[in-house]
C-alpha cells in the first residue's frame, strides 16, 4: 500500500534549494525522473514542477534505505528527508538548477508506484503526438508543458490586474444563451424543461459585453470560454479563450491607449522585453500595399512595390490585361535570392502563388551583365530600366511578379513573402513586432448574396468622415476597427461601436436587412439600445494565440492543459462520446443515426 | 442623430469630484437620474456607476444651454462640461455623497435618447421580478446591483490574488467534455463531426483537476463556471460559479490553512471585518446532535438536548417507542416563548416538523407553578423535573421536543431551530460566523438502491483511523472531507483524495462496483492513478453564494448579471429557444416535439 504524508512536511520545491541551505535538514517531494545505481550509492533525480534536484542513497551509513531506494522506479512518487550537501567539485553538474548540491537522504517514503509510462517523461521527448495527448496527464508532466501553462496563468494574472487597475470590472456573462443567426456555427445544448427548444454556447460575449454598457458598468473585462462549430484548422480549438473588454464615453484612440499599456505590461512582466508605446500602426490600405496583408509581419522587409504604371501600356499582354481590367502588378525584390535560388527553387515559388489563386508568377534574375528572365523578351530596355530602379534591383537579386486583380495579387504576394521571409532566414525569432492595423472597410461585397455584408460585425462605426458614403459608395466606407498584429499574427481586434439607432437603422439597411429582419436577429439588443445607449468599443485578445507566440511555441495545443484534436475529439476522455438513450429521452431528442456503433 | 464625443473627454466619474475640485472645469457624463425645472434654473441628477451629482442649467447665464437642457428626459445619456461649485448652504443634500457641491453647465451634449422606461430606475423600486428580468439591463443600472457585481468582481479578484499569492496557477479545463454516470444530469452538445455522439458540459472540474496533480502541477486553481441539469431551487441556477481547487503532497491541515487565509483575507478586504484564524470547528455528530443540522447557523443558541436517557422507560409511548427503536428523543428550549406566543403560533410550529417527516411535535410551556402541556399527563413528575433541570428551564420558556429516528429528529428540530431563531429575533445579520464542519461519515447507505454509496464522491479518502471499519462497518467509516459554514449556508467543501490504487478499489468494493464497472464509469482517471499520483485534496467554493452572503442578499439573482428564472430560461434573450431544423440535421439529432408551437 501507498505510504502516507504523516508527521512529514514539505520544506522545499526541488530547485527552491540553493547552496545557502546547505547543512539544513530538507523534505523534498515529487517524481522520480531517473534512478542510478553506482555500486554503494543510488542516485535518484527527483522532479516537482519547480525541476529537479539529486537525491543520494548510501549503502553504507544507511543500507535499509539503500535497499528501498533499489526499488524504485521512473515516475515513482517519493517523500525524502535529508541533510542538504554540496556536491565535489568534480560531481557538479553545471546544466541542472541545482547542479551544485545534492540530498543526502535520511528517509524515504513511497507515496506511489507507477507502471512503465508509455513515453518518456522528458523536455523534447518525440512521441507520437496522438499517444501524448491520450496519455495527457503524463504528457503535461513534461518540463515545456508546466513552464507554458505557467506562463499561460500568468499572463491571465497580469489581464486581469492590469485592466482592474485600470477600473474594469469582470462580469460572467452566460454560457447557457441563445442562438444567433449571424457568424458561425453554434454548439448547442437542447433543453429538458422547454421540449423542443434549445441553448446555444456563446460564441463571444459581443452582445452581453455591449448590454453592459448599456446598464452603465463603463468598464467590463472577462477572461472567458468562446465555442465554434467550425471546420477545424490546426491553431483553432472548438473552445478557445478570449481576454474580453468593452468601455463606455470612449473614442478609439482611448481603447488604444489602455490595450497598448496592458500589452507593454505583459511584454515587460512575462519576458522582460520593453514594447514602446505607441505601437506602430498602419492602415489597412497601406498594410495591405505594402506587406499583402491586413495582419502583416514586419519584422523583415521584402515589401511588395506596385510598377503597374510602368507596365500599363506594356507589351506584355499579362501585365497590361491586369492592370486594364482595375486589377495591378506588383513585384517583390528577394534581395540576394537571384544568385541564391536554383531554377527548381523558383518554380516552386510559383506553386505558392497559385496556391492563393494566382494564375502564375513571373520573375527575374538581375545579373551584372542583363537579366535571366522568360519575360523580359516581352517588355522593352526603358520598361525593365525603370522596373529595376524602382525595386531598387541589384545584381544578385530575384524580382518576382503577380498581375491580377488587387485581392489575389495582395494574397498571393502576401504569402510568397511570408516564405521567402522563412527561406532567406530574414525572421528574427527573438523579435516582437506590435502594431495596430487600422482603418478597416467597414463592407466588404458578397459576390455569394449579391449585397454587401458587414466585415466585423453589424454593430461596428463607420468613421465619422465616410458616413456619407454609406448609401452612394458602401465600399469606400472605413470603420472605427482595429487589430492588433504580433509577428503576423492577430492577437486581438475590435471597434467602435454603433450607439446612434438612426445610423443602426442605416447600416441595417445597407447590409440589406429591414427593420423587421434585423428586429427578429438582434431583437432584444435593439430593444436595449432605444434605452439610453453610451458610446462605447472594445476588443477582444486571442488568450491562446497570445500565450503561444510569448511561449514560442506554433502549436496551439502546446498552450492548453486539455486541447482537443482537429476532429474536435479529446484523445484521453474520448469526447464526445455516445449517452444513454434515457438521456436523450429526457431531452426530447434523438439521434438520426441508425446503427451508433458505426458513429 | 445622437451627439458624438469628438473633442470631449471625461475628466471624473460623478462622484469622483469632491469639494477640493471647486473652480475646476470638469467633464462629466452619464445617465440623467433626474430633471427639476425651477424657473430660470434646471436642475439634472445625472447617474454613473459610481452615483449621482446635481447639473445646474442656468437660462440667465446661457438661454440656449437652458433651452437644451429643457429636452432631455429620464435616462438621456449626456456630457457635460461645465464649472464645479460649491452649493449654498441651503442647497446641501446630506443625504448625497456629492451633496456639497454641483456643476454649473457650459456644454452640453445629448449622446443618446431614451423611451421611458418600463420601471423607475432607484435603487428600491418594486417592480414585477419578471419585468425587471426581461429589461435586465435596465434592471442593472440600479445602484444596488451596480454594487453587488463590483462586490463580485472583487471577490474574484482577491480569490486570484491570494491563491496567485500561495502558489496556485489557475488553469482551465474544458467546458466539451465526457458524461460522468454518477451525480447530477448532465447538459449535453451534439457533434456535428461525430454522429450520434455528444459532449457533456462539466459538472465541476473535479476529474481535471485530479489529473492535473497526476501532471505535477501541485496547486491548481480556477474560477470556473459549472453546470447541472437539475430540478432547480430558488437559490440554484443551471449554471453556477465555482472557485475550485486542488493542492498534492498536503492533508486535510495543510487545504484548511489555506483556505482560511483565503476567506480571513477576503472579509478584511470587502467587509473590514476581521475573522480570526484558526476558525472554529464542529465534527459533523457535533453539529448534527447540537444543531440538527451539518451546516449549522451558531449565530444564536437553542441547542439540541438529547433526553432519551430520561425518557427511555417513560410512560408516553411515542417517547419510549422511539428510544426503543433505536431514535431518540430530543429537544429545544425556546427560551421565553412560552410566555410570548399563542397556542395558535405553537401549533404552527408543529406543522414545521411535519414538514421534515416528524410525526408531530410535542410542547411544554414552563410556568411560575408548575405547566401547560399536552402531554404532561403522560410523564412523572420526577421525568418532568429531569427534563426541566436537563434544558434548564424557568416560567416561561417553551420546550419543544421531537421523537423519531435520529435522521428525523435532527432534519425537524434542525430546520425548527431556524424558525424559532428568526421568530424570536435572536439573529445578528450583521454576524458572520465562519466554521469547518469535518468527520463526515464516507458512506450512506442507500435504501432504494439497497447499497452503500458515496457521500461525497467515491475518491474521498476515510480517516486512517477508520480504514479498518470499511469492510466490517461501512457506516462507522468517516472521511477526510471538510465544509466551510458560514451563517447556515454551505459556501464550500472539499476533501482528501484517495491516492492509492489498493484503497481505491477497496473503496469501489464496498459501494458495490466491480472492477470492471469502475473501469467503465471513471476509465482514464483510472488509467492515470497508475502512474504515480501524488497525495492530493481539495476544495470549492460557491462564487454565487459567497457573493450573496457578503452582499447580504438572500436573493441568488441579485449577484449574477444574467441569471435564468426557476425554469432554466433568461426572460431577457428568450433562450432557450427554437432553432433551424438545418442546424438540428447538421447535428444528426432531431427532436421528438411533433408541434413546436406549442412547446
């Protein structure tokens, strides 16, 4: 039988123990990481989640220790009593924490056996990521996985004082809500007191957080569980976490302000770097001319360069077709690439391309003498002169081309640069670049349903200055959004709200929605904002995506105590499951599957 | 069209401004509480949500500002500018936090209109429950809920601080997870990717929180929102708060101790109110036998008396039958009841066993010369004389007694003892005892199921002392569980878990589980015990009923932003509600309510 705690107390975390507690009486308590067995002595590394410090066995001064210290194994749980020593010199261990001390053990207790994990307990382990995350629970015991879980805590630590410093209040809003028609899809939760009807899980708090300003709290802030029922990609969870927020009698520069302090304080707090403020910001035309996208990377050059006015009239029927039909041309200079990259690496650049639906990539090599191009026969000397100068192109380097219409040239460049960022080793890994992208359109048209549609949400401002083209020109319309952009990614967004019912009632109508449709959508939030509605906004951070880049990790699951896979299963519960009929019964549902076990 | 903020910023929340900013050009903005128009002057109360202060709108000094401020009405929202001055003494309003002072307006925006109201927004309006739930953010912008959330806020907020403080991260757990068979009904979500299966939303984290001390991460918190598909009680919602955690290489001292520094931590830091450490402690026969109850209120007297002894050979029947059959006989002196009430109020008193199973209640009301009661007859005047000396009678007190099984006697008298304090008005609501209840039995027999069972949960550990009575005596067994009591209410409890494999299954035995259905009902917590679980116990917490109890409420609703009435549904978003067949199909599921209309 396990042995108990009783009359013993932990003094210590394994690396709490320096040399200054050397000669101390210690109980240290954990796992066994390794046991080794050298003639009189045994030496067992035990590890708790602070690491791992060596624990002696000796044969002589104790051999009925010794004895029970034989029988452990990997991942036993032990109790040890002991007098802190410092090693010999020649015994110091200078990668480990604790390399220059060790216990000489005087009691041992066996808290635990355990059987032989089906992995071995170590920092960069190669298992099967299947088998790691069935066994989780042993998987978690791994020295990444308790250091990004800490910093995930910390990190909800550092939110949660910083906004309540800054006058926040954090409200639960309700997981049992209602479905909304707009957005994604929702899980649902059938009722066994209202047959027939049904719960949805909040895909965010969006119209709850806005109620609240509506009900005069000014600031609200909630660290809180989001669910969509989406076609998984690997960095989505169907449950992901959300750093919430919304405040009242504010404009976008003060939202700005209070989320930029708390991301310089996350920053400064978690790995000691200093972000600046004010970050960096961009509007979403100039991010997307330059960088090819609206959440772009700036941590390396490579901008795209638009040279559709030098080729509009060329004789180059590609280049000319795109720009006739209101599309562009734009090249990216790989500065060095030309003598760097093999004919087959080029080719495979333009795979990329057309990945993102782009009908080909053209490109030249610019070389002391002239150039190596299949397309330079089909433009004159002053077209490629003036290509050159405006790329500022040098022997050496690879100019590359897409002519389309802007949405694909912007996306197919977008990510060729993202790539030959990667290839050229122009990314530094060490480096964090914040910034604001602003000046979103506020529509964006449905080619599907043939009407414009809202690109963040229905209750996002437009900008004072463009309201006037919401009916004569909705395209041209910007709203009051912002994203926040770390390293490429989107780790967080929001907006001005609407507050005025009469320009609601106009952005209804552009979305093609009547009063009667957008009654029956957003019923009971239209009903609150006739009472007296502030202006107010806020954003929402990506918890998961934020915790990841300042782990430095680009698996989301490295970053989540119990993730779910691509199929939205968990490996270790088997979730989602199959119920008892009676359960179902009580909920007045059936499944419309024949044979379950098939499912 | 509603005003904008541009060129306007707030300079104070209305009550932030004190008589020190007299002469200062302030901005304010908020909700108007209030409008008085006294000739050439307006008076405005504008509300925000740290109060109210008085705007002076003056047509002398600004005829147009006056004549604006002539339209606007109940929960207009505004700014305004204006200087801050001193009242004349005259005009002082003790009764205001800034009844001092007042703004005298030079600017004035309407940033939004309102309807009137379906209720006055004050803090003791009495409108239908029913209607305040439907506008429940209109409901919310009275101050009392406006304190009762920031209460919360904070509640949660020292919670995270003090276990942040003592070494717990907070990590979360999933809200998708597996059906558990044993406790309360689950709430169930479909999958859409696998057919026929479902998630089951968490009971508690209790499983995942065991797993994480398996992972090694020695103490784990998180606040955490819950779910259980219950029948539900005026103060139970489907989904509730918990503040849940777990702590490995500790016992039942090391979770009590930390605890109480919690809780000690938290009346400072909300109520001032200091509560000594360590706090009292009542085994669970102790509250049982002196309370009748084992979540006790000790904030006044009226202790259980045991008279069996005196009454075991009586001549009153009930009395000695009971004894006889194992009961026992018991009693309350209602200390000078017996001169202050009625027959009538007596008899009443009687129907309130009824209500707890007893068969009837039987009295005696102590006079100067000798006694009032029905069943004096029955008795010795040597047996009446014993009674009177045990529950140290005088002229009159009224005794009340109860004769039945123990179970009965104790839920009777129990719940008598509350009437009776609150009747005789013996209860300080200013008072807040704290106390842990221990020693609970491990096991209660189950007379439908004609089985042991859990009281707790099947992974509570028995007492060491006990360990040996598990198979022989199962009732004798108590356990290593603990609840937190304050003022009656059960705000927590949590326990000591079994660690080892051998007692476990010991333990799965003796309530009638078979290795085999143990593996099937807990399987990859089973799984996980094997490899290496370290001693491990914790707690939860009730976030809702911690709340109330500080916020003084005996109404749950009064801290949750958007609770849900006693059927489970929210009167504001209508959920749940009907949804689209498409989403039904998408889930393989589909519902067995022929006519939704009339669901």
């Amino acid at each position: 039988m396990a042995e108990t705690l009783k009359g013993m107390k932990r003094t210590h975390r394994c690396t709490e123990l320096t040399t200054a507690d050397v000669g101390k009486e210690v109980v240290v308590m954990g796992w066994v990481q390794r046991r080794r067995d050298l003639g009189k002595l045994i030496f067992v590394t035990l590890r708790d989640r602070s690491g791992i410090i060596q624990v002696v066995f000796n044969s002589e001064t104790n051999p009925e220790l010794h004895e029970k210290a034989s029988q452990v194994r990997s991942e036993y749980v032990l109790a040890v009593r002991g007098t802190l020593a410092r090693r010999s010199e020649e015994a110091i261990n200078r990668n480990m924490v604790t390399g220059e001390i060790e216990i000489i053990a005087s009691e041992l207790r066996i808290l635990n056996k355990s059987e032989v994990p089906p992995f071995h307990i170590e920092e960069n382990v190669d298992a099967n990521e299947a088998l790691r995350l069935k066994y989780r629970y042993l998987d978690l015991r791994r020295p990444h996985l308790q250091r990004n879980l800490h910093l995930r805590h910390r990190i909800a630590k550092i939110a949660r004082d910083y906004y309540d410093d800054n006058g926040f209040y954090e409200i639960e809003t309700p997981f049992l809500t209602k479905s909304t028609p707009e957005g994604a899809r929702d899980y649902l939760v059938p009722s066994r007191v209202h047959p027939g009807k049904f719960y949805a899980l909040p895909q965010s708090p969006q119209i709850f957080k806005q109620l609240l300003m509506v009900s005069g709290f000014d600031r609200y802030m909630q660290i809180v569980k989001c669910f969509r029922d989406e076609d998984l990609r690997a960095d989505r969870q169907p449950e992901f976490t959300q750093i919430d927020l919304e405040m009242s009698f504010v404009d976008m520069e003060d939202v700005i302000a209070v989320n930029e302090g708390f991301i310089s304080r996350l920053f400064r707090e978690t790995l000691g770097l200093d972000i600046p403020v004010p970050f960096k910001r961009l509007t979403y035309k100039e991010a997307m001319e330059r960088y090819g996208s609206d959440k772009p990377d700036t941590r390396f050059g490579l901008e795209l360069v638009n040279i559709s006015d030098l080729v509009a009239e060329s004789g180059f029927k590609v280049f000319r077709d795109a720009v006739e039909n209101g599309g562009s041309v734009r090249a990216i200079n790989a500065k060095g690439a030309g003598a760097k990259f093999s004919r087959k690496e080029i080719d495979a650049l333009g795979e990329v391309v057309k990945t993102y639906k782009a009908k080909g990539l053209a490109w030249m090599v610019v070389e002391a003498e002239g150039l190596k191009s299949p397309i330079a026969k089909f433009l004159t000397e002053t077209e490629i002169g003036q290509i050159k100068e405006r790329l500022g192109a040098e022997p050496g380097d690879l100019l590359l081309f897409v002519a389309d219409k802007d949405e694909i040239v912007f996306d197919a460049l977008g990510h060729l640069r993202l790539e030959l960022g990667e290839k050229l080793g122009l990314i530094d890994h060490k480096r964090y670049d914040v910034l604001w992208v602003t000046e979103f359109p506020l529509l964006e048209y449905d080619e599907e349903e043939q009407r414009w549609v809202a690109k963040h949400h229905p209750f996002t401002a437009p900008m004072d200055e463009d309201i006037d083209y919401l009916d004569t020109d909705p395209g041209r319309v910007r709203s009051k959004a912002y994203d926040m952009v770390i390293n490429g990614y989107e780790v967080g967004g929001g907006s001005i709200r609407i507050h005025s019912q009469e320009l609601q009632a106009r952005m209804f109508r552009v979305i093609g929605l009547s009063d009667e449709q957008a009654g029956e959508r957003f019923g009971f939030m239209l009903d609150a904002f006739k009472y007296g509605t502030p202006p107010h906004g806020g954003m929402a951070f990506g918890l998961d995506r934020l915790t990841m880049l300042l782990a430095g990790t680009d698996n989301i699951r490295d970053v989540i105590a119990f993730p779910k896979v691509q199929t939205a299963a968990c490996l270790m519960s088997n979730a989602p499951d199959v119920v008892d009929e009676k359960q179902l019964e009580e909920l007045h549902i059936k499944t419309t599957v024949n044979d379950k076990s098939e499912a």
